[in-house]
C-alpha cells in the first residue's frame, strides 16, 4: 500500500474531523486501500503536474488512471466512480500539497464549511 496515503488513511491527526463520518470519504479511502497501485499513480502523476506547474483537474487524472488498464482485485477492470472525484480531489491536495495552484475544487458535500476545510 502507498505509504503516505496508508498513514493519511490510519492518523487520525491527518485526516479533519469532519472527514471521518463523512460517507464519501470513507468510499475513498475504501477504494483507495482496494487499490493501492492505482492510487500510487494518482499520486504520482499529481506530482509530475505540479513539478511542471501545469494546470490540471481531477477528472482528467481520473481518466489517465482508466487509460492505464489497472486491475481490481478480482481480475476485471479497476472502476473509478466519477462520484469520488470530490474526495480524491481533497486526499490528493492532502497528500501532494505542491498541487493545491494547480488544480481546482468546487464546493462539495466533503467539505465543512464551517471549519474551512476546503
């Protein structure tokens, strides 16, 4: 498993509060631990972007990953639901905080506004 996500996902120092309940957050980090090959690439090709300080989205990492033919783990093909796109958006900011100039959010049912978690 992707080390940093593994800890992001396990310290409960690492992740807000509001987080924790939020269910979907908790289908991320699920899919995350699921597919832990898959989310090492996200990571990855988070980092090349911001390394390059080009512009990005979600949807479009999203689609590169479908591009890669990733497996799941019982041999079909690795299924990204568009619906988590908010979520992997915010762990993606967590993990790779240099890709926060980079890539754009919109207000989504994970964020507490009332704590400022964007």
């Amino acid at each position: 498993m992707y080390i940093a996500v593994s800890k992001t996902i396990h310290s409960s120092q690492s992740i807000p509060p509001f987080w924790r309940n939020n269910p979907q957050m908790q289908r991320a980090f699920h899919w995350i631990r699921r597919n832990p090959e898959a989310w090492h690439f996200i990571v990855n090709l988070a980092k090349r972007e911001a390394s390059l300080q080009r512009r990005t989205s979600i949807q479009w990492i999203i689609e590169e990953t479908r591009r890669r033919r990733f497996k799941a783990r019982n041999g079909q093909p690795l299924g990204i639901n568009n619906s988590l796109s908010p979520a992997f958006a915010r762990l993606l900011i967590l993990e790779v905080p240099e890709i926060r100039p980079y890539i754009k959010t919109r207000c989504s049912s994970v964020d507490d506004l009332r704590h400022g978690y964007l």
